[in-house]
C-alpha cells in the first residue's frame, strides 16, 4: 500500500528528474546517433534494468554500506571511470564505417544493438551516485504509517523505472533517426560519430571521477 498523496507528486517529480540531461541520456543519445534506432531504445532499457538493480539495493538497504564503507564507493566510481574511457578507445579506435546506405544496414545488426545494450547497463551500474540518490530520494516519498516501507520503496522504484524507459526510450529511438539522417548527407559519418562519441565519453568519465 503507498499513500496517494504523495505517489502523485513523486511521478511529477520523476518525470522532471529524467527529463533533464543527464549522464544516462547523454549516454543513449550517443549510442543512438552512432549505432541507431534500435540501439538507442536497447541503451535506454540497459539504464532501465541497471536502474531497477539500484533499486533493489535500495530496497534490500544495501546502499548504506556506500555510506558505511567509502572505500566501496571509490572502488565502484573508479570502475565507473575507466569503463567509460575503455568506451572512448574503443571509439577512436573503432573502424570507419562507409558514408552511403550501408551504414543504415550496419547499425541494425544485433553486435551494435546489444553492446549498445551492455554498454549502458554497465554504466549506470558503476555509478555509485545513483544508488545513493535512490536512498536518499525514494524515502520521501514513502509512509511509515501505513507500514511495509520496502513494499513501498519497491512501487515507486519500479514506477520511477517505468517512467525513466517511457522517456529515454522514445530519446534513443530519435536519436537513431537522427544518426540515420546524418550518415545519408555526410561523407565523413563514420569517422566523426565516432570521434564525438569518445569524446563525450571521456567527459562523462571526467564528470563521475572529479564529482
């Protein structure tokens, strides 16, 4: 059971929270405009589910070991890190796809789709933020007086991923369109999609390493 007056304002408040960028849909937008559509959505449902792992910790009040032991949060932050920059290299590094219709028949094969996929799950794993926002933001929301808190914090945590996958999916998806569009005009699609995109991985793994 959850008290309804304040279930209400928490989906209002979690749509506002997913809707601003974020590290997660910088994170979908690339992986969209490089591989396409249907990597974009498989990126939002790899935040999805490493978003609903979180929430179990939350849940189970595994979190509080982050707060109890810090060196468990550095030791998942740095993780974070260098998976972010192992994204970059391999960006940079990866081969330069041809510029004409071809890269639209690439980008649907399930290798892109499912690293897209992998990719973003293991990202938003990493990021010991998460998990420590999920405790201190799902809490508000809940009722001690009405009892079962973890039941409580369990449906607004699913809710909060339903949410979160209704909106990043659709983002991912246009995102793919747009990649598309590009690679159909620019003869250097390829090659620089995958030059911003490691670049915007390395900002990423800069943002978590020095917050």
């Amino acid at each position: 059971m959850i008290d309804w007056n304040l279930f209400w304002p928490f989906v209002l408040a979690a749509v506002v929270l997913v809707v601003v960028p974020g590290p997660d849909m910088i994170l979908i937008v690339t992986l969209g405009t490089r591989h396409g559509k249907t990597a974009g959505v498989a990126a939002a449902a790899g935040v999805a589910i490493g978003l609903t792992v979180h929430i179990a910790i939350t849940v189970l009040g595994l979190s509080a070991l982050l707060h109890k032991f810090p060196a468990m949060y550095q030791a998942l932050k740095w993780l974070g890190v260098i998976y972010l920059v192992y994204l970059a290299i391999s960006s940079f590094r990866a081969d330069h796809a041809p510029a004409t219709g071809e890269i639209s028949t690439s980008k649907i094969l399930p290798k892109p789709v499912l690293a897209s996929f992998r990719s973003a799950t293991i990202t938003n794993l990493l990021n010991p933020k998460v998990i420590l926002f999920n405790l201190a933001f799902l809490p508000q929301f809940t009722n001690p007086d009405l009892g079962n808190v973890p039941q409580q914090l369990t449906i607004l945590g699913l809710v909060l991923v339903v949410i979160d996958f209704a909106i990043d999916g659709p983002i991912g998806y246009l995102s793919g369109m747009f990649g598309d569009r590009i690679a159909d005009t620019s003869s250097s699609y390829g090659r620089r999609i995958n030059n911003t995109a490691g670049a915007i991985f390395l900002c990423l793994a800069g943002w978590l390493a020095t917050t």
